[in-house]
C-alpha cells in the first residue's frame, strides 16, 4: 500500500512538473506576441508620423505647399426642380422597353 501511495504522488509530482512546463511556455509565447504587438503598434505610428507623409510627397510625390489659398463661400443650390410628369413616364417607357436603355 505505501508503494501504491507513492507512486500516486509520483505521478501527481509529474503532471504537476509537466503542467508547469507548459505554463511556463505558454508566458513566454504570451511576452513574444506581447513584444511584437508594441513593436507593430511603434511601426505604425512612425509610418503615421505628419512629417514622414509631408517628406514622401514633397520628395517622391513633387507637391508642392501653395503659395496662398483661397476659400470658397458655399452657394445654396435652392430646393431641387420637380421633373415633369411627362417627361419622367416617356423615360420609364424608355428605359423598361425591351430591357436595354438606348
């Protein structure tokens, strides 16, 4: 019986062995990815960066800043025109005819 009882705990001392192990590679996968999620999210800011996009298109692009610029006032185009009834069924008849539009 106390054979029996410590081979019990030896095989309990041994998944807990191998569980730990397991647990131990799975933190150190979770730092890698954790690394390279802050080194991804530095890259982005840096191909974000305001000055790098004004160097790549004043250099590769050739735009160039304008001299002066100038606001247009907005214009209200008022409300839309009614299409007339006409016009609009000669139009349908058109367009449903023969299912081409010609």
């Amino acid at each position: 019986m106390v054979l029996g009882s410590l081979g019990v705990v030896a095989a309990g001392q041994a998944l807990v062995t191998s569980q730990q192990v397991r647990v131990d590679n799975l933190h150190q996968a979770l730092s890698a990815a954790v690394a390279q999620d802050q080194d991804l999210q530095l890259s982005r800011a840096q191909l974000a960066a305001p000055s790098r996009i004004l160097s790549i298109a004043e250099h590769e692009l050739h735009m160039v800043a304008p001299a002066s610029v100038t606001y247009l006032v907005p214009v209200n185009p008022g409300p839309p025109e009614s299409v007339p009834a006409t016009a609009g069924a000669r139009h349908t008849a058109k367009t449903t005819r023969g299912g081409s539009n010609r």
